[in-house]
C-alpha cells in the first residue's frame, strides 16, 4: 500500500510523500478499534469536527446506523494517527453509471470535513487525496456534502487539486451563519442586530418575566447535563416533531443515540447544554457539541405553551450573551444546512458551505468529469422539483 500510495502521490501532485507518511482502508472493526488515538486526533486538529470526533460517531453508528457500511481513510506518520476521514459508497445515486465515495454525513451530521492533524496539515491532505483513488475506495468521484470551503482544509484541498490538475466543482453553495469572538456583547447587539429585533426581545422578555423568574443555565457534564438532555428530548417530543414523528424521543433508537452522544460518560462530554428556566422549569433547550474552541449549535428546542414570547430567541440573546461575556468558546457555528436561517439576524459573521465533487484520478479527462458533474447537477434538479411538488400538494 505504502509503494502504490507513493506512486499515486508523485502521479498526481508532482512529488513523492513523504516516507513517514501511509494510508490505510478501515471498516467498521477497524473504526471502532482506533482508541485512544482518534480520541487524541479530534482534540489537536487544524480545524474541528465534532461530529467525526469518537463520542459523537460511535452514537450514531451504535443506534442510529448499526448496518452502515461505513469505511475510512486513516493517514499516518509512523504509527500516529494524523488524519480520518469517514465516507460511504453509494453506487446507486448515479443509477450505477459510476459508484461515489461519499463523506459520511446523515440527519445529524452537517459538516464533512476531515480531522486533520493541525502539526502536519498539508502532509495529511496530500495523503488523503492521494489515497483517494486506491483500492479501498470505488472509483475516483468523491462528494463532500456541507463541506467548508474558506476553513484550513478547504483552501487545502483547493491548493492540492489545483496544483495535481485534479478536476471539481461546488453545488449548493451558502453562507452558514457564525459568531467568532472580538466584540463585547452590546457592541454585538447595537453592530449586527436590528433595532427592530432589539425592541422586539425587550418587549418578549419584559412579558416573560412577568409570568415568573426567567433565568439561563448551563452545563456541560454530569446529572446536570443528563437532566438537561432529558427536558431537551421532553420539550422537542412535545411540539411539532413529535406530531411528525422525527423528534429524537419518537424512536428508541434516536433516543438511545442523543442520551450517549449528548450526555456524560465518565465524567467527559463534548455538549454544552444551555436551559432557559421559567421558574424551575425548563421552557427552552439548546444542545451544542464542540471540540476544541469551536461549538457547533446542533439541536433547539422550546416549548411550544411559550410559543408567543418567543423562548427560542430570547434563549439565543442568552447565549449568545454568554459567549461574549464568559468566552466559553471562540467561535459559534449555528450547524444549519439552508441559507435564510433566523439566526442570521442574530449573529454577525458567516463561513461559505458548499457541496464539493471532485475527481482523485488525474488520468480522466475533463469532459469525463463534466459528463458526471452535470448527471448530478440534473439529480440535485429533479430532487428540488419533487420537494416542491410534495409541498405544493400537502400545502393543498
């Protein structure tokens, strides 16, 4: 594997990789036997994914996907682990004229970028795209869906294609709202929110505060964060999602997986529970997973009782009043998939999410690539114009 890795390097990117660098195929098996040193890996990247990270995987893959086939990329330097990258193989959504190695994403992930080791970031990328057209893979299309384009890994991967003349292209390109730090808390709210906005919480949370004492808390491990999971599953399970169906509490199964990845075992924890209280009870919950300095915003909850004094947003206010003040973090990602979410009013700045195609074989023509390109362009097409058609008809 080694030898054909260095061929593959030299091939495409115009050098050979270093020796002390290799990549391997993992299946499942191998995935979870990792250990300690993926544990170590998701804490010392260049950029972070926690949704990569081993707490949040393992959830998924234990109650969520417990028959996905899922594999991995693992780069080395000698023995130490330096970069992974979770992926599927779809050979269906071309209707089999070519298979696509997909970034491993689902319902609960919306970010697909590799955990690279922040000491040997360049390194790691080559020997990703490198490994990429190898056997452990099907064919040399890959797709990384909710993929940062303007992060570390993404210039990246930008600068290593180019310079192997390897072809790509975006789909679905947005801005993914995001709050770095650098500002006070009023300084935020009197630059980037409007006055409108403004008057309208004052005016939502005076009413609040008239039905009882209104307070924000927190937790991050221990029974405090189980209990919070547990208003968290309560409070969702209640309002529309549950009526749906899709809330995490209406299946064993996702129940199972929030209680393990958002909870607390032996003492450690990737959630940050945020809790607005009326009272003593919960009326709005925010669940965020981080690793790192970054914390990504995943799952929102309010009561529905509350519905006119707006707790969703006044618990947004809170937290975000709390990340500048405490500087718990140092930057927020609101984890949103679609452009025009509310909270892009709420926070200042935005990173550029795109869907990423790309080719690892440098052997294929442009227009071998183009032909693939467009089938999934006309794909993405076609799924839009049934969206719509099925929310025309239940809009009926």
């Amino acid at each position: 594997m080694n030898v054909l890795l260095k061929q593959r390097a030299r091939d495409i990117l115009g050098h050979r990789l270093g020796s002390e660098f290799s990549v391997s195929y993992l299946d499942r098996n191998d995935i979870f036997a990792l250990g300690e040193s993926w544990e170590k890996l998701s804490t010392n990247v260049i950029e972070e994914n926690p949704y990569y990270s081993p707490t949040f995987m393992r959830a998924l893959l234990e109650h969520v996907e417990s028959t996905c086939d899922i594999k991995a990329l693992a780069v080395y330097k000698d023995t130490l682990l330096v970069g992974f990258l979770p992926f599927v193989i779809d050979k269906w959504r071309w209707m089999k004229a070519a298979p696509l190695n997909c970034a491993w994403i689902n319902p609960y992930i919306t970010l697909t970028t590799p955990l690279v080791d922040r000491d040997y970031p360049r390194e790691v990328v080559e020997a990703l795209v490198a490994g990429m057209n190898e056997h452990g893979a099907a064919g040399s299309f890959w797709l990384f869906d909710n993929f940062n384009l303007d992060g570390p890994v993404g210039k990246l991967f930008n600068e290593i294609l180019k310079a192997g003349n390897l072809p790509s292209k975006i789909f679905n390109e947005f801005n993914r709202p995001i709050l770095d730090q650098g500002a006070t808390f009023d300084e935020h709210m009197r630059a980037h929110v409007s006055k409108s906005r403004i008057k309208g919480l004052k005016r939502s949370r005076k009413r609040l505060c008239e039905q009882g004492t209104v307070s924000l808390r927190s937790y991050n491990r221990g029974p405090e964060l189980e209990t919070a999971v547990e208003e968290f599953l309560t409070i969702e399970a209640s309002g529309w999602k549950g009526e749906q169906g899709t809330a995490l509490a209406c299946e064993e199964s996702t129940k199972a997986f929030a209680r393990q990845a958002f909870g607390s075992s032996d003492g450690k924890s990737i959630t940050r529970a945020d809790v607005l209280y009326l009272d003593e009870k919960a009326i709005a919950v925010s669940l965020a997973i981080y690793v790192g300095k970054t914390a990504f915003t995943l799952k929102c909850a309010y009561d529905e009782e509350y519905r006119s004094y707006g707790p969703g947003l006044l618990l947004e206010q809170d937290i975000i009043e709390d990340f500048f003040e405490t500087r718990w973090a140092d930057r927020l990602d609101s984890a949103i998939t679609v452009s025009g979410h509310v909270l892009q009013g709420l926070w200042s700045d935005s990173m550029r999410v795109g869907d990423l195609l790309l080719c690892a074989d440098g052997a294929k023509t442009p227009e071998n690539f183009k032909h693939y390109a467009q089938i999934e362009k006309l794909r993405r097409l076609f799924r839009q114009k049934l969206k719509d058609i099925i929310a025309k008809t239940r809009g009926n």
